[in-house]
C-alpha cells in the first residue's frame, strides 16, 4: 500500500461524523469497490449506493422486445455485445429468439458487424447499440463506415445514452456522486462542475484502481466533512477539463440528442442519442417501419429501485434465489457491470 493509499485508508476508516450516502454511478466502480474490498474499510456511517452507470442495465425492456422483432420478424442478424443476449425482454430474452431460430451474434465491436455486413451482403445486419458517451463514438464511426461505403445490408437499433440529463434526474438521491472516468475522459468536467456550481451537487470523478478509487472516496469524504459543494477530478492522468475533442466530434457528426427511456428512471428529455437524419438510412426502426413497441418490466424485479439508489440488490426479495447469473430476472443481474450480479459475487450474502 502506498503512502496515498494510506493517507486515504484512514480517512475513511476515521470517518465519525453525519451518516453520508456516496453514489457511485459507474458499473465498473461497482464491481471494483467490491472486488478490492473496499466497501469492508468503509464505516457503518458511510453507505456506498450504486446508481445507473450499466449501460445494459439502464436499457428498457422495449429495446431487448425492438430487437427480438427484428430478428424473428424480419430475420435480421442482430450483433450485439455479449451482455445483452441474456437480458429479459417482455416475453423472450434474445437468447430466448435464438431457441427459436434468430440469428444472435455476440460481436467485440460495431466494427465487427460492420465487416459482417461487407463479406456477406445477402444478409441483413443490425448492431444494438447500447452504451454512454463511451462505447457511442464507436457506433457512430460504424454507421458512418457504413455510409461511406454505401452498404446497404448494415443499420443499428439506437439506445444510447448520456450522463448530463440522467444525473439531473439524480440530484437529491446521495450526499456525493463518484462520477465514471471513461465518460468524463470523453466529455470533460464541464458538466460536473455546472452541477456543483448552479446546483450545489458534489463530486469527484474517479479511476478504476484501489488507490484512485480510495483516494476519490477519501477526497468525498472530506469534501463532505466540510459542508460546501465540491467537485474534484481525482483521475487526472486519464481526465482532461476538455475531454476527447475527436470523439466528441464525431458523435455530433453522425447522431444528435433524443428523449430515452431509462430502466427505473422512465423518459428523461434529451438523455439519448440518435442517428441523424443524414443517416436514416442506416436506422433500423426506420428502414423496417418499426411499429411502436412497448416492454413491460418483471413486476418482481426491483432493477428500477436499485438503479436509483432507493433499496440494495439484497433488499429485493427474489435476488439470489429465483434470480442468480445462471436465470437472471433482470438486467442487473446479467451485465458484468450490474449491482445485483456485483452483490451476488462479491457480498457473501448468497
Ligand atoms: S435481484 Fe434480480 S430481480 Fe431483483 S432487482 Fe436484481 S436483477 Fe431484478
């Protein structure tokens, strides 16, 4: 343990004052504060919460329903990133429409559809794009690789995301947010600072290893501890004030901002991103006149609740004994990143 580890260690364990709630909003923060053993150093007063930083978990049930049309009804090849193959849809999960014939394909990249749609032309492909400012620039590049090259077999069912709006919806849930660093490092800390300066909302933007995440949750503390808003960037050698310009640049080259349902959040104003016009082309609820779909979420799944912060995983009544990896009920308890399956794995309470 280095000397800032340690400084930050006993921050935390010596932490005696008012009960604090710190959310942490990334997915990957949530597995890794439980995987480190972090959560065990942190004082009975101090409750770490997760909040809506899984991009599969934040997916509506819709979507997983849009993309079981595509496949079974229109016989499209749907690419997707391996999370969200087992994710529950309404009535089947899309490994559900592979039992029943679909073409479901776990893909590494947008890229990799993209070169699917090129060496086969006969066949219909469609990448899920899922995922914040993150993993977005990469589905624009896909769709704009695509329209350069004219492919016409290629096109993506949209569902991404933005944080901005969503921690709006957010303010009055913790006393502190741990903001994600891979989504500050593409869209800087204007909109982290706003919210400390016009809206008293404090944070700390936070890295990924035991000692940034120590430091970060030692820098809340304390900011706390002292009683005014605060906003720091704890992840500096990734973070820059101005974040990835390129990246930027292409996602408002290729998609533009769009209201987006949100699991447990419902509709927040211009919280996603979608193609632009330029690229309807390319869209699939337009290339196959997609009708309205509308998911219904398992009544017993409480992934809404959990990804608001308002009750644990464990609070759930059916987590670890109908819902497990193996059956998950909900997103949360699929994705690598949710807070149910991050409970599950890591709080010895199954
Ligand atoms: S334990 Fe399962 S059913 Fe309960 S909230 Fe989590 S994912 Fe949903």
């Amino acid at each position: 343990m280095n000397e800032q580890m340690k400084k930050a260690r006993d921050i935390i364990t010596g932490y005696k004052g008012r009960p604090l709630r710190i959310m942490e909003v990334c997915g990957t923060h949530t597995h890794e504060i439980f995987r480190l053993g972090i959560r065990k150093l942190v004082p009975e007063g101090v409750e770490i919460i997760s909040g809506p930083g899984c991009p599969v978990c934040v997916t509506a049930v819709g979507f997983i329903d849009e993309a079981v049309w595509l496949a079974l009804e229109k016989g499209c090849t749907v690419c997707t990133f391996g999370d969200l193959i087992k994710v529950p849809g309404t009535e089947m999960s899309l490994a559900g429409a592979r039992a029943k014939g679909a073409d479901i394909r776990p893909v590494y990249s947008p890229l990799d559809a993209v070169e699917l749609a090129r060496s086969e032309p006969d066949r219909q492909v469609v990448f899920l794009a899922v995922g914040f400012e993150t993993t977005t620039p990469s589905a624009c590049l896909a769709a704009k690789t695509a329209k350069e090259e004219g492919l016409d077999n290629f096109s993506l069912l949209t569902a991404n995301k933005t944080m901005p709006n969503a921690y709006n919806a957010l303010v009055g849930s913790a006393d502190a947010f741990i903001y994600p660093g891979h989504v500050n490092a593409i869209t800087g800390n204007a909109v982290c600072q706003r919210l400390c300066d016009e809206r008293g909302v404090s944070g700390v933007v936070a890295g990924f290893t035991a000692s940034e995440l120590m430091t970060a949750l030692a820098v809340c503390i304390r900011g706390l501890e002292k009683g005014e808003p605060f906003f720091k960037n704890c992840y500096p050698r990734v973070v820059k004030d101005e974040g990835n310009p390129a990246a930027i640049r292409i996602m408002e080259e290729v998609m533009e901002p769009c209201d987006s349902e949100w699991r447990g959040l419902g509709l927040i104003p211009l919280s996603g991103m979608k193609l632009r016009a330029e690229y309807a082309g390319f869209d699939s609820r337009v290339k196959y006149s997609m009708p309205k779909i509308t998911g219904k979420p398992n009544p017993a799944c409480r992934c809404g609740d959990v990804l608001q912060g308002k009750c644990k995983p464990s609070d759930c009544k059916v987590f670890g004994k109908v819902c497990t990896p193996l059956h998950p009920v909900g997103a949360c308890m699929v994705s690598d990143e949710g807070a149910c399956s991050a409970y599950y794995q890591y709080s010895g309470l199954v």
